[in-house]
C-alpha cells in the first residue's frame, strides 16, 4: 500500500479515537455537594429497604461527584439537596378556645441524605424540582399549624411558642420522613386576629402595670423625702461630731507635735552620733576592701606573671628545645642510617672480595694440581731426578703462587674499613690471605709428596748450624788474639 494511503488510514483512526473521547467525556456527568444525580435507566438493581424487604428499582444514583451514563441507555436526572425556605401564613383557624387567630411562621426543609430519603425524594420529587418540594412542604406544614393551634389556647400559643414549634415539627416529621424530607427548623413569627382578643387580652396587663408603677413611683418619692430628711439629720449631727473631733483632734496633733519634736531632736543627736560612728566604720570598712583589693591586684599580678612565664617556657620550647631535639634527634638518625650503609657496603665488598679470592685461589689450586701432575709425570720420566732439585723447584714457584693470590687487592680502588668484634678490617683482608698462603706447602705435599715444610725446616737447620760454627770460630780467633 502507498504512504497516502496509510497515512489516510491513521488520520482516520485517530478521528475516530477524538470523536469516541469526546463521546465519553460528554457522557461524564458531574454534580456539586448539594445535588444528588439520578441514573436512570440499564439494568435493575436489588435495594434493601428498612423493614427489610427487597425490591427492584431501575435507576441509581450518585451523591455528589461524577459518573460515568451510558449513551442510549441511560438517562439523567438532577435532584437539589439544598435547603429550601418557606414562608406560611394561615387564614383565620379556631383555637381551642374558640378564638379565631391568623398565624404566620417560616420553615427550612431539604431533601434528606440517607440512602432511604433520595430514593423516596427522587420517585416523588424528580420532575417537580425545588418549587415541587416547597409546594408539598407549605401545604403540609400550614395543615400541621392549624393542627396544632385546633389543640391550644391562644393564650398557651402566645406564652409558649417553643412549644408550638416542636407540636408541629413532631406532626409534620411523619409526612416529611414518607417524602424523603426533613425539616431542619420551624418558628412561629407572629399571631394576630380581627376580633381584638389579643389586644384585650394585653389591656389588663397594660393597666396593672400602669398601676403598679405609679404606686411604686410614689412609694419611691416617699421613701426618697424622708430619706433625705434621715440624712440632713445625720450630717448635722456628723458635722457637729466632727468639729468636736477636728478640735479635739488639733490639741492631741500640737501636743503630739510637742512629743514628736522632743523625740526628733533626741533621734537627730542619735543619728549624728551614729552617723560618725557610721562614718568612721565605713571608712575602716573602705580602707580594709582597698586593701584587700591591693592585695588581690597582687596576686592576679603574680599569677599574670607566672602564666607569663610559662607561656615563655612553652614558647622556647615549642620555638627552640624541640626544634633543637628534633635536629638531633634527625642527625643521629641521618649517622645511623650512614653507618649501616657504610657498613653493609664494605661487608659486600668484603665479601665479594673473599669469593674473587677464593676464585683465584682454586684457579690457582687447579692451576698448581695440574702443573704437579706434569711435574710428577716429568719426576717419572726423570728417575734420576733427585728430590733435593724437585724441592727446589717447586719453592720457586711459591712466588708466583703468592703473587696470583694478592692480585687482585691490586685491583681494589677503595676499600671502606669497619671495625668489627675481631679486630680491623684490614687484618682480616691480610690475614685471609695469609691462610691461603698457609696451605700452599700441604696442597704440595697432598698433590706431590713433596713436604717443603719439612725441607724448609732442614735447609734452615743446617744454615744455622753453620751459622753457630762460624759464630763459635770467630769467638774462638777473638780469644786468641
């Protein structure tokens, strides 16, 4: 298929799905808090009422909010939960004293919100809407009124309105409950007639009153005459009392004053003395704290310096010991670790000189088995050859033995010495090679059967015998002389 076409294809779909969204979203129906929404139509439902019958009804209903209605199925209503106002005036009914009155009075009613009321509401308000229900509600409530005034007095009716009230909130609940109604309030406003019972009923009271209060009005000036009389009597005699009391009351002040004045002077030479005693007190008093103040200065000073001193101390040593001791401290670390350098590089030379040594000396121990075995083989090939020559022979080559031994501290450019447990490094380097040299003549005589100690020992023997004869001869010729 061409792009056209599929594209044709998808525009289409998503038409559809808008048009279908739309559809739905317009069948959302939503109401406020103060309405109740009827569904009617779909499916019958199963209600329990209070008496516990079931019955069937085809609608439902949704209390505030939204719902979703069916298109073609189901159908909408609106039910006012609101409060309704109403206003009621009776025409002239008999009370039960025979007096035709007129009453006027207001109520508020609504659609009850218990699940029993809406339904109730609903199949008897539904098409009628808030006029419907205020019309119910007038007409039952000013039959209830006139109910009730048929059962009171005008007088009971006039005295006793909260009384009326609940009589006829009591008849009307029955009704209003059947319709899905209730009434919120009820007051009785005003009450009225054309024969003028009322007014002559208030007429009495009117005149009572009107009596009562001239006679208490009288009785008021009455009691006002004479206890104005009672009270210019007591404040004469209050004055007069007074007066005595005033006069009275001047003498004692003057000789009070007297008295007084003695006791002032006698409190004033008190006071002075006192004062200087006070004086003289207060200033030992000052001059102890002055003193005592001196000598906390002192001390504070003394600790001043004292803390003055430590923080010195602390300060040379923090700036000067530690820094002293930590130098030290590196300086014989920077020794140390110089000296096990030096000493475990000259025990690596030494000892890489002791293996070249020994090297040489087998090389030369091999070099010599070898050169004696040739020189056995000539031994045997000289039969005649006496071991005086053999002897003689072999001492000649002791030299070079000695010389291929010690060469190569010749080629040695430094040697770092160590003192050591056993003496100087140097004697040990001698020394080792000294051994070397000591077991030359044995290597001979293992090799050859040549003993040169021996034949050093006789050569040397007999040099020094004829040493001592020659010695002896000459002391001999001295003697003679």
């Amino acid at each position: 298929m061409p792009l056209t076409t599929w594209l044709i294809i998808i525009g289409a779909i998503i038409v559809f799905l808008v048009i279908v969204g739309l559809v739905l979203a317009a069948q959302y129906r939503k109401v406020g808090p103060n309405e109740a929404l009827i569904i009617a139509g779909g499916r019958k439902r199963t209600i329990t009422l209070p008496d516990g019958t079931k019955k069937k009804v085809g609608y439902r209903y949704k209390l505030g909010g939204g719902t979703f209605v069916w298109p073609f199925i189901e159908k909408v209503y609106v039910l006012p939960l609101e409060v309704i106002s109403i206003n009621i005036k009776t025409p002239e009914v008999l009370t039960h004293g025979g007096i035709p009155i007129l009453a006027e009075a207001s109520a508020q009613v609504k659609v009850d919100s218990t699940d029993l009321a809406i339904r109730l509401a609903a199949e008897q308000f539904l098409g009628s809407g808030k006029e419907g229900i205020r019309d119910v509600a007038i007409n039952v409530l000013e039959g209830k009124v006139r109910e009730v005034i048929g059962t009171m007095t005008v007088e009971e009716i006039y005295r006793g309105r909260q009384e009326f009230s609940k009589r006829v909130a009591q008849a009307a609940k029955e009704d209003f409950t059947n319709m899905g109604l209730v009434l919120l309030s009820f007051s009785l406003k005003d009450i009225s007639d054309t024969q003028g019972y009322i007014d002559a009923l208030s007429k009495p009271v009117i005149a009572a009153a009107k009596r009562d209060a001239a006679i208490a009005q009288a009785e008021t000036e009455k009691e006002a005459v004479i206890k104005a009389s009672q009270a210019r009597k007591e404040a004469e005699v209050a004055r007069l009392q007074a007066e005595a009391l005033i006069a009275k009351a001047q003498w004692e002040n003057e000789a009070k004053k007297a008295e007084s004045q003695t006791f002032v002077n006698q409190k004033k030479a008190q006071a002075d003395f006192s004062y200087e005693l006070e004086r003289t007190r207060v200033s030992q008093e000052i001059k102890k704290e002055e003193a005592r103040v001196k000598q906390i200065e002192k001390e504070e000073a003394i600790k001043i310096e004292e803390l003055e001193i430590k923080r010195k101390e602390k300060e040379l040593e923090a700036n000067v010991l530690k820094p002293a001791d930590a130098r030290k401290y590196q300086i014989q670390a920077e020794a140390e670790a110089e000296e096990i350098r030096l000493m475990a590089e000259g025990k690596g030379k030494a000892e890489a000189m002791k293996l070249e040594a020994m090297v040489k000396a087998d090389e030369i121990r091999l070099r010599g088995l070898a050169e004696a075995e040739a020189m056995l083989k000539k031994a045997q090939a000289w039969e005649r050859y006496n071991e005086a020559a053999l002897l003689e022979s072999f001492m000649k080559v002791l030299p070079e033995l000695a010389k291929a031994i010690a060469e190569p501290l010749s080629k040695v450019d430094k040697i770092v010495v160590i003192g050591g447990d056993k003496g100087l490094g140097t004697n040990q380097i001698t020394g080792q090679v000294t051994q070397i040299l000591a077991q030359m003549p044995e290597v001979v005589k293992a090799l050859t059967g040549a003993d040169l100690a021996k034949f050093l020992r006789d050569k040397l023997g007999s040099v020094a015998a004829e040493a001592e004869t020659g010695k002896a001869a000459a002391e001999k010729k001295s003697e003679k002389k």
